[in-house]
C-alpha cells in the first residue's frame, strides 16, 4: 500500500506486510506494466506469484516484524508529472533454513503527480 503519494519534491513511502520471518526483499519500481509468473522466470519462483513490473530501479530491504516499509525521494523535474509507473516487493524467503522461495506482493501503479 502506498502511505504517501509520488508527488513532485516529497518521499513516496510503501508498506508492505506478509514478508518472511527470516530474508530479505528486491523493492522494485518499473516503467512497464507486466505479468509473468515468477516460477517461469526463476526455478525459485512460488506458484500463483507473478512478476508484475520491469525492474527498472531495484533496490534491496529488510522486512522486520513481517513488514517492509520503503521510500524514495520523487524529483521534482516537470517530466515526471503524469508519469504513471508500478512498484512490488519480492520477498526472498527461508534463508538458511530451506529451499529459497521468491514470492511477490501485490502490485501498485502510482501516477507522478504536482500540488
């Protein structure tokens, strides 16, 4: 869920919750829409979990307590207003203790926008 929104000169700030007790997560922000299931991109993939942005900025957190809770800092040049663009998080899970499995979030599409 975004708990800020992309507009000119501010932070847009994410929270993503259900991410593993033990791992890390790609934070993903892309230009492109898409829908690829992630077992058919990687033999780590889960069922049901698609990929569903490019991963044109990629960026890596911590989830604590289950949650992951990200920002960025969205520019203030004219040409990202009216820019839509998509953001999910991957959870890569079980490190150490299993098999690796990446999962996905839920998908947000988020428009650039100015007061």
């Amino acid at each position: 869920a975004a708990t800020t929104l992309p507009w000119d000169g501010t932070t847009l700030r994410t929270h993503a919750t259900g991410m593993p007790a033990q791992g890390v997560a790609l934070v993903l922000f892309g230009f492109t829409q898409i829908t690829a299931p992630l077992a058919a991109l990687l033999p780590e993939g889960g069922p049901l979990c698609d990929l569903l942005t490019t991963p044109d900025i990629t960026l890596l957190g911590v989830p604590a307590a289950g949650v992951l809770d990200t920002s960025i800092s969205v520019e203030s040049p004219p040409s990202l207003i009216g820019v839509t663009f998509f953001h999910q998080v991957l959870p890569l899970q079980d490190f150490g203790v299993g098999p690796l499995v990446i999962t996905a979030t839920n998908g947000l599409a988020l428009t650039g926008g100015s007061y």
